[in-house]
C-alpha cells in the first residue's frame, strides 16, 4: 500500500483527469439504462420456461397478455377500441367480450389482447397501445403493463429517493466534518460511482437480462457504500493532517483507512456473490450490479478521493459552518468507560432489545410480489383491482400440462393415455376443469373416439380440435385449480403432480409452476448462500485480525441483529404500521437484506476491531484498546450509520413495495448495527473476554 499511496499522492492530476473522462463518457450510457431494464428479474430456468416456450413455438399459445378494461361496457366504444387495436401488428390475437359473455360482468368489460412471442420491447408495444385506446373508461392492465409501470415508478422512486436522501445526507457530513467543501466532496464521489456503474450495466445489457429493480439498489447500495468510504477516509486523514503534511496525511490514510475499506468491501461482495448460487435473475442482477458499485466505489475511494484530496490541499476545510471536536471528545471516552464498567448488564440489555424485535419473526408470510408491488395511483393497478373484484381473477389458477410421446398422440393406446391422465386430473380434489379433446369435443371415451375418427366426415371436423391439443409428439393440456397461482395450495399441488407416473415424460407450466420454482430454488439454495458468506467472513476476519473470537463473534452478532431486524420489518409491512397497509413481505427481501447487511455491516466491524487493534498492537492493555478504539471511532461509526440509514431509509417513501421493504428492511438492520450492536456488544464483549479476543491457535501472540 505504501507504494499505491505514494503513486496516489505524485499523480495526482492524473488520476482526476482520467476520472473525469469516465465520467463524461459513462454518463452517456447512463442514461440509456432505464430503457434497457425488462420485467421484475423472478425469472428461473425451469419446467415454466420450457413449457411456455414450446406452448409458444409449436401450439402458438401467447406468452403475454394485456387486459383493456371498460368501465362501463359499451358495446360501440369497444368496437372501436378493438378494431384500433387490429392495426398493431405486434399482437397475435384478440377475445373480445362481446364474443364472449364471460368477460362481462356488472356493467364492466375487458378484452384479452394476446401479444406475438417474438416482440422485443414489450415496453413499446405498451405505449403503443395506451396512445391508441387509453381515454376516460378505458384502461389498460396485465402483466406487460404492469411491469411497464414498475419500471416508471422505480425511475421516480430514485428520484425522489435522491432528493430526500442527498440533502440529509449533506448534514450529517456537516454536523462530522464541519465545512462545506469536506461533506459535499463525498457526495461527489458517491455520484460518480453511481453513474459510473450505471453505464457499465448499459454496456453490459445487450448481453444479460437486467431487472427494473436494480435502477434503485444499485444506486441505494452505491450512494451509501461511497459517502461511506470517503466518511472514514477524510476522517482518518484529518487525524493525521493535525501532526504531518498533506502528501504524507493522504498517504498513511491510504494505507490504515484504505485497508478497512478493502477489508469491507471485500466482506460486501462476498455477501453479493453468495447470491449467485440462487439461480433466480434478480440475485444475479444484483450480484453483478452490486459488484460492479461496490469495485467502483473501492476504486473511487482510494484513487478519484486521495487525489481530489490532494488538489483541495486545506482549501478541504474551506467554508467553515460547524466547529466540529475531535475523534477523542470526553462524552464518547465517558460512554466507552460506562461499557467497559458494566459489560455483563450492558449484554443483557442489548440482547434483551434484539430479542423483543425478533418475536413478529416466528409470523412471517414470504410470497413473491404480483400487481401489489404497483402503487394504487396507476391505472393499472387500479384497473386490475377491478377486474379482481367483479371477475375473481386471481381466486383460481391455470396449469399446462406438457407431455412427449416418441410414437406421436394418433394412435388409439396414445388416444387411451390421453383420457387416462385426463380422469387422473379431474379426481383430484382442486382440479375444476380439464380440456382435452374429449372435453373440447363432448366425447366421453376412448372407445367413442376411435369410432368417430372412423367416420371421414366426423374426423374431418375433429381434426381442428386434434391439432389443438397435439402436435407430433407433444401433448398440451390445460388444467384449471380451485386456487390462486401465488398459494401454497397450489405450489403443493404441483410439487405432488411433478412427481407422478402419467405413463409419459411430462413437464408443467402455469403460474402455480413458476412460483414453486422459485420458491423452491431459494429454499434449497439459501443454507449454501449463507454458508459461503459465514464461512468466507470468518476467514478474512480471522486473517485480517489474528483471532478466532473477534470473527466468531462478529457472525453471531450479525445474525441476531439481522433476525431482529426481519421481525420487525414483520411488524411494520406484514402486520401494517407506521400508515402501512398490512400485507406479506417479499419473498426476496430476507435473502437480499441478510447478503447486503451481513457485507455491509463488516463495515463498522472492521472499522473499530482495526482501531481497536492498532492500540493493542502498541501494547495497550485489551480494556484501555477497547475505550480507546471506541472513543475515536464511535462519532464517525454513528455518523456512516446515519448517512447509510439516511440513503437506504429515505427508500421508505417511495411507491414500488418491494423496493420499499428493501430500503426500510437495510435501514432497521443499519441502525441496530451501529447502535445496539457495534456500541453496546461489541466493547461490551471485547471487555468479558480480554486478552482472549486476540487469540488464534498455532501463533505467535500479538503483544
């Protein structure tokens, strides 16, 4: 590291230079991101895929279908409506409620406008749409539209995220550095690690599917992570400043502040590369895009800020607002002595709090997020709400039933299979309706059906209603469920069917299969995930500190504080408080909250065991390292608290749920982190174990 800081410190204009060149060019592409984000990334590789792709291909059943709604029905404006939509050529097919009476109900009517299979920009084709037919009474809905709408209210949510978070944050710097110029700077760089990896993620769109979600956690990770840095950084180098120059100042903060930096990042992308053994799209999105803020605001913090630094000179205390104390100042030396005083009532008490937090955890209800992640101010929403009410769409589900039979389906044993599976179905209980050709013709056996088939005529009219079914060697049955696709009911039935003996290879799709699938790869991938992370930060830990304990501990502690701070996200969204309507947590949000968390909270760990550790090192006793350590660095801990709880926090008032419970679910554990947690357990247990916090088998010891 010397040789880097000093590199750092010789080139200085340079390396501005170069940074302002990437910036201006991947602010260019930045830009472009949003139109490159497609669906909510709960995408994974499975049975659903494989049946919709070949239901597309070879039976030409749509994929995507948009609902226009009207409120009230009539039958002229839907004639019109319809015959406009007949001019877009990207739609495949249209129902129309005036062909079919069960699309009309109470005065309300809507229209199943069925959307090609080879459509690019599903987003286009949306607004296409609205332009044409959207006016009083007449709305559009489904799922293109309502991913369309998620996408326009994640670029809003950061907006206005942005405009609520940057400001607080700019006073919290204030009231920790003072002066303008030192707090604005580490807004600067957290901007230009945003937009930087924003423009990489450009780059890399044409070649991986990126999700609209990662437009507000890449920046909400980004942001936090870079003020973050550069907090601990500047701090560090004004410690040294009060007694050495500017170069040398930049330098040793380099090489002391500048290795906790690595050491955290390093614990936030092994939380973020755990994710990718999930093989669900938006772990890897956020795994890659995390990755990528997270290098950024690595790269940023150790080269774009010492340089910055470095030109600034002292001009970094220039406009003085606030006469800001030093590290040592006597209330937080009186706190590190009163915990050093009481430890064990200190424990106590702590982990009596985390436990009163983790109670609302044994309720938890995970689902993954439907229409309900869109606010009710959209149309959409509003209009499918609607269709919920009079039409119950969402009170039962479909299935498709996909089979391959070497031998093809004309034969009459193929004929015989057909009804036999087609009986199997109908006798389970949640079953409600089969279509078969039998069911599609009225045709009640096997036997009846040879014999029709021997007719000419008669097999000349169900040979339409053959090839609806079969094509070659694939057989496609829809299954209508007593349940909703989001349920367990249904999830339940299709993990029994998946495994049953039809006679035949087979594979279901339907939304019932999509969500079990992705139910069922987070369950039997979440041990492998955490275990990466715990193993991984226990080794670092123990190499970057020389103890077996301190990691230990760490890891304990950070699951405690993270189980309390899901109970009480429990509290506010599943049981509805703080003005929020009670509903169900997203199924991602414990996976993505425990990954970026347990990474991030490495931070504060690292930050003050390596203070701590700098004093022991000098021979200082294990108690006077601790006070010592937590007396320089609790202001600047509780100030990166508050702007990493400020960024993810101001998340809370925006519209997209699961956003919402991501942004508030980072907060809560932040700020139990670096209160309860870094504040109270942390020197609290440093002081019960002494001289044992530093021991590690097979070394020499450190003193």
């Amino acid at each position: 590291m010397k040789t880097f800081s000093a590199f750092i410190t010789a080139h200085a204009k340079a390396i501005v230079a170069i940074w302002l060149v990437i910036f201006i060019a991947m602010a260019v592409f930045a830009i472009q991101l949003p139109s490159k984000l497609q669906g909510d990334g709960f995408f994974v590789e499975g049975d659903h895929t494989y049946v919709t792709k070949e239901l597309a291909e070879n039976f030409d059943l749509p994929s995507d279908t948009i609902l226009v709604v009207f409120d009230p029905a009539k039958n002229k404006e839907i004639q019109d409506t319809l015959k406009k939509l007949d001019t877009i050529k990207a739609i495949h097919s249209i129902q129309s409620p005036l062909d079919d009476a069960s699309l009309q109900k109470n005065g309300i009517a809507y229209a199943m406008v069925h959307l090609k299979n080879n459509i690019d920009n599903q987003t286009d084709i949306v607004e296409d749409i609205r332009s044409l037919i959207e006016k009083d009474g007449v709305t559009v809905t489904g799922g293109p539209v309502i991913s369309a709408d998620i996408n326009t209210a994640s670029q809003k949510d950061l907006a206005s995220a942005e405009a609520i978070g940057l400001p607080i944050a700019i006073i919290v710097l204030l009231l920790a550095f003072g002066t303008v110029v030192a707090s604005i700077l580490p807004i600067i760089i957290g901007v230009v690690t945003v937009v930087t990896a924003f423009g990489v993620m450009t780059l890399l769109s044409g070649n991986v599917n990126l999700s609209i979600f990662v437009l507000n956690i890449v920046p909400m990770l980004g942001l936090a992570l870079s003020i973050d840095f550069a907090l601990l950084f500047i701090n560090r180098y004004r410690e040294e400043r009060a007694h050495t120059s500017i170069p040398e100042a930049i330098q040793i903060a380099i090489q002391t502040a500048g290795r906790s930096i690595i050491f955290s990042a390093v614990c936030v992308m092994i939380g973020l590369g755990a994710m990718i053994v999930i093989d669900v799209e938006i772990f890897h999105n956020i795994a890659l895009g995390g990755t990528i803020v997270v290098l950024l605001a690595v790269l940023s913090g150790l080269t774009l800020l010492p340089a910055t630094m470095m030109l600034l000179g002292d001009r970094l205390n220039k406009w003085r607002l606030l006469r800001v104390k030093p590290g040592g100042a006597n209330r937080w030396r009186g706190f590190a002595g009163f915990v050093m005083k009481y430890p064990v009532t200190i424990v106590i008490a702590a982990l009596l709090l985390l436990g009163i937090g983790m109670i609302p955890l044994k309720d938890i209800e995970l689902k993954i997020p439907q229409v309900d992640s869109l606010p009710t101010k959209y149309d959409a929403r509003t209009a499918y709400d609607k269709l919920d009410d009079t039409f119950g769409l969402g009170e039962t589900s479909t299935l498709y039933l996909l089979a391959d039979r070497k031998e093809g389906w004309e034969d009459n044993e193929a004929r015989e299979l057909i009804y036999t599976i087609q009986e199997k179905l109908l006798a389970d209980p949640l079953v409600t309706n089969v279509s078969t050709i039998y069911t599609a013709a009225n045709i009640n056996t096997p036997e009846e059906l040879n014999a029709s088939l021997e007719i000419p005529q008669v097999a000349e009219q169900l040979q339409p209603v053959l090839s609806t079914f079969t094509k070659e060697t694939q057989l496609f049955i829809p299954i209508t469920l007593d349940a909703a696709g989001s349920s367990s009911t249904a999830q339940k039935f299709v993990r029994t069917w998946k495994n049953k003996d039809l006679g035949v290879d087979f594979a279901l799709g339907g939304q019932a299969k999509f969500n079990q699938e992705i139910f069922d790869e987070i369950a039997n991938k979440i041990v492998l995930a955490i275990s990466i992370i715990l193993i991984s930060t226990f080794f670092i830990l123990m190499l970057a500190f020389r103890s077996v304990l301190i990691p230990l501990k760490a890891i304990i502690m950070n699951i405690i504080g993270l189980s309390s701070a899901f109970g009480i996200l429990v509290y506010i969204f599943q049981y509805g408080h703080f003005g929020i309507d009670a509903g169900s947590i997203v199924l991602i949000i414990p996976v993505i909250v425990f990954c970026l968390v347990f990474g991030l909270s490495m931070d504060y760990e690292v930050f003050l065991i390596s203070r701590i550790q700098e004093e022991y090192l000098k021979g200082v006793d294990n108690t006077r390292a601790t006070i010592d350590g937590l007396t320089s660095t609790s202001r600047i801990i509780t100030s990166a608290a508050l702007i990493m709880i400020v960024i993810t926090g101001a998340f809370a008032f925006t519209d997209v749920m699961p956003v919402k419970q991501i942004g508030v679910g980072i907060a809560i554990a932040v700020a139990i982190d670096a209160t309860i947690i870094r504040l109270m357990l942390v020197p609290s247990l440093m002081k019960l174990f002494g001289d044992w916090n530093w021991w590690l088998p097979f070394a020499k010891k450190n003193k």
